[in-house]
C-alpha cells in the first residue's frame, strides 16, 4: 500500500517495511544499480518506470567521494545524490520511496553478508554485488545493472543475472550512415543535373529505388530524410552516376559536386568526403557528425572546412576545436610541464592537422607572408584567438555564439556530456562531432552507448543536422594496408 503524493513533490512514500515474496514482488523487478551507472546517466535511478530501484549503501559512499570533482563525473554525482535527497524529503530511503504513478520507488539498501556469499568483501564492488545477492536470496527478481563488465561477469558466476544500462543505446548495427544507394533509370541521373533539383516522388517510383532493410525482429524503411544524401546509379551503366541531398524542409533532392577550389588545400577523394564537405561548408546546417575509422579525413576535412569558413569567409568569430581527456591508460597529469605545456601535448593531433593545413603542401591561400614558417602563423591564429585549442573540459558551463566549434574524439563521450557540450552552442554557431565508435578509450562505454552514437541517432532527419559515415582510409596506401588487413 503507499500513500498519496506529497503536495509540490511529485514523489510518493511506500509503506513498505522489507522485502517479501508476495505474488506481487515475485512479477516486480528489483534493479540494484551500480555506482557506474550513476555517474554515467544521473537519472538512472528514474528510468525503470513500475520496478524498484535498489542503491546499495556503498555506492552512497562511492558519490561521496566523486561529488567534489570538477568534472562530469562529479556533477553528475552530485545531480544523484539531490534527487535522492529530495526523495528522502518524502519519506524513509531505507523503507523505499515511490515516485510515480506506475509504483516505481527508489530505496537505499545495507549490505548483510550471509554464510554462503563466496566473494572478498574488502572489495568494494563485492560489496555492491552483495546486495544483489542478499536480494536475490530472499526469493526477488534481482537485475544487476553495471556499465563494468567484470562486475557483470562476476554476477554471472554467482547465479545474479546483469545488465548493462540500456536506457541511452542505440543499435550500432543499423546506425544511420547519412546515406543510401539507389539504381534508377539514366534518366533520372540527368534530369537531377539538368533541372538542378529532383521531386523525390521520382524516385520512390522506381521499385527498389529506396531499400527496405529488415531482420529478425525487426522491420525498418530506408527512407531518405532531409539532408540525407542519396548516391544514384543507372541500372544499365554503373560507371554513370549521380550525388545529391535531400533539401531540408522540401520534398525535392539537389545534386551535389564538391566545392571547385580545394579547401585549404584538401579536396575530396571519394564520395564520402564529397558529402562530409557538402555539409560542413553549409552554412544553414548547424550540426554535422562525422564517424569512421583512422585515415578516414574526419578530422582534417572538418579543421579544413572551419578554417575556410573562419579565415577566408569571415562567417564565424573564431574557430574552436576541443578534444576530450582520454588518453590511453594515462591521466593528462603524468605527462610533463605545466599545465599549458600538458594540454598543448594532448592537443598535438589537432597541432598536426593544423600545420599541414597551413604548410606549402596543405595551401594557405597566400594569406600569410611566405617567409613565416607553419608554427609561427599557427601562433599567430592563436594569439589573435581566432584559433582555439582546448580541452572539452573548458567549454562546459559557457554559452559559445558565432564559432565553428569542432569536437574530435567525441566517441569518448557519454551521452549527458554530448548533450552537455551541444547544448551550450549560441547564435550562429556551427559544431563538428568527429570520432570513431569502434576505438573508445572510456571503459563504461561502447559502440553502442557512446554519446557520439546516441546524438547521430536522436537528431537523424533535423533540419538543422546532417551525418556521414566515412569508411575509406585516404591517409595513406600504408594505412589504408593496415586499415583493410589488421
């Protein structure tokens, strides 16, 4: 039994003393929820509706000790541990508190080791485990929700069954690709270029034209959404073909040739360079995500197309470009010098990129002295701070307008943090997500959970976005070896 909702709360009291075995808790979830989670999606503890959310006492003392961080961890630490207390203002979080209609509750819940409980409890994640297991003897239907996958394992040789938390994933294997491939009459390819535009309804007309993908389980259209692309090849001649975008807001498509000039020196070597470049060099798309894997282009079309845009364009105020801190193994701390000269050495990629773009081979447009070498224009921009390079960690919190913002590595990212750093975009700025989703360095993310993953997903067909996945390596012959046989 529980009692009404406390007025201005939106939270409910449960009556509820311990647990039991009633026909009611045997059909009833009990999820305990790892510290992991918590900092990983703050309103984890909200996101299973009619079930019961268990927090072991220990990952209280785990917050504790993230809440002081300055980072997203402990913001999101600190964001958990006030929703709990404003359901402590409900009633007991030891007895369980209800918070909506559905019965869902949230309870706080001690460890009570018993005899037959095998793993070392001077380890903390055993402990949290521990609580499952009490649980779970007690006749419950326990899940055990961890982004850790050794704890999960560990679940698993004791009998408790685990989960990863799936509220924020997304199918990596039908990610959109921001665009599809169709073979339609020659006709159509020339009409596209003749009358600079083509209904889509054409299209459709032509059986086959727009694929249906479908597997076990699941049913899905390919339709073509604004600011898709779509790659048109005669059924007769598939040396013949056509490249165009569906135009946002219309019903008709647009072809699509690449810039005339290169870009700062680049110019695009395959189609999906051509779409990536479409998009980044257009002014009315706010948002662009570009994925795939080391040698792609992702990063150097995306500085080329800013740098164009910033430099010679004059369309933004400043070109940023962050990187997330997420080196291999290491923290930026162990690496030497101060805190400039650590950061310029987690920036280095960005440096690299930059200087090439800059250099004689890259091609600046004659808009420096020739005498000037790489890295005194590359000083220059950044002194005069229409270059930026910085950490993710210092864009949060601030209100960015009128900037070509490039976020690189972005795969390292959860999803409240891509949210976190769009979110802060102003008027007129213009933002640049590159990664790739099979390399992440953070150990509670994936292909599939990442927010690089997660914001190409959410904002597919927004007018104001636009996605391509890259897959042909262009850096080299060496790396496009490595990329195919390794």
């Amino acid at each position: 039994m529980m009692s009404r909702p406390n007025p201005g709360t939106g939270f409910h009291k449960s009556e509820a003393k311990a647990p039991t075995t009633t026909s009611a808790e045997q059909v009833r979830k009990h999820f305990v929820l790892d510290t992991n989670v918590l900092l990983h999606n703050p309103q984890s503890i909200f996101k299973f509706k009619e079930h019961e959310v268990i927090i072991p006492l220990t990952v209280l003392e785990e917050l504790d000790t993230f809440k002081k961080n300055n980072d997203e961890k402990g913001r999101n630490a600190r964001q958990v541990i006030r929703s709990l207390d404003r359901l402590r203002g409900v009633g007991h979080l030891f007895e369980g508190v209800v918070w909506n209609e559905q019965g869902g509750s949230v309870r706080v819940m001690r460890f009570k080791p018993s005899a037959n409980y095998d793993l070392d409890l001077s380890i903390t994640d055993n402990r949290i485990i521990g609580v499952a297991h009490a649980l779970q003897d007690a006749g419950l239907r326990t899940i055990f929700v961890s982004k850790d996958i050794n704890a999960r394992v560990k679940c698993d040789a004791i009998g408790i069954t685990a989960e990863d938390f799936e509220a924020d994933r997304v199918d990596a294997d039908w990610l959109n690709t921001g665009f599809i491939t169709s073979r339609v009459p020659r006709k159509l390819i020339d009409d596209l270029y003749s009358e600079r535009q083509l209904p889509i309804a054409r299209i459709e007309a032509v059986p086959g034209a727009i694929p249906h993908h479908a597997e076990a389980g699941r049913h899905e259209v390919a339709t073509l959404l604004p600011n898709h692309f779509i790659s048109l090849v005669d059924e007769n001649d598939p040396s013949h073909t056509g490249l165009a975008r569906r135009l946002a807001d219309t019903d008709h498509i647009i072809p699509i040739t690449g810039p005339r000039k290169p870009i700062y020196g680049v110019i695009a070597r395959n189609v999906q360079q051509t779409m990536a470049l479409d998009l980044l060099l257009d002014d009315e798309i706010k948002l662009v995500t570009l994925i795939g894997p080391a040698g792609t282009g992702k990063t150097l079309l995306a500085i080329a197309a800013g740098m164009h845009k910033v430099f010679k364009e004059e369309r933004f105020d400043k070109l940023l470009v962050a990187r997330p801190i997420m080196p291999l193994g290491r923290d930026i701390g162990y690496l030497p010098g101060d805190k400039d000269e650590k950061l310029a050495m987690w920036m280095q990629p960005i440096f690299d990129n930059v200087a090439y773009l800059l250099s004689t081979r890259g091609g600046h447009g004659g808009s420096e002295p020739d005498s000037k070498t790489t890295e005194q224009r590359i000083d220059q921009l950044i002194a005069s701070r229409k270059l930026v390079l910085e950490p993710i960690t210092y864009i949060r919190g601030r209100s960015i307008p009128h900037q070509f913002i490039i976020v690189d590595e972005a795969q390292n990212l959860s999803p409240h943090e891509v949210k976190t750093i769009v979110s802060r975009v102003g008027d007129g700025t213009k933002i640049v997500l590159c990664g790739d989703i099979a390399q992440i360095d953070n150990p509670y993310l994936d292909a599939a959970s990442n927010g690089l993953s997660h914001l190409i997903e959410r904002m597919k067909g927004h007018r104001l976005a636009g996605h391509v996945t890259l897959s042909k390596t262009e850096r080299s012959e060496l790396a496009s070896l490595a990329a195919e046989m390794l």
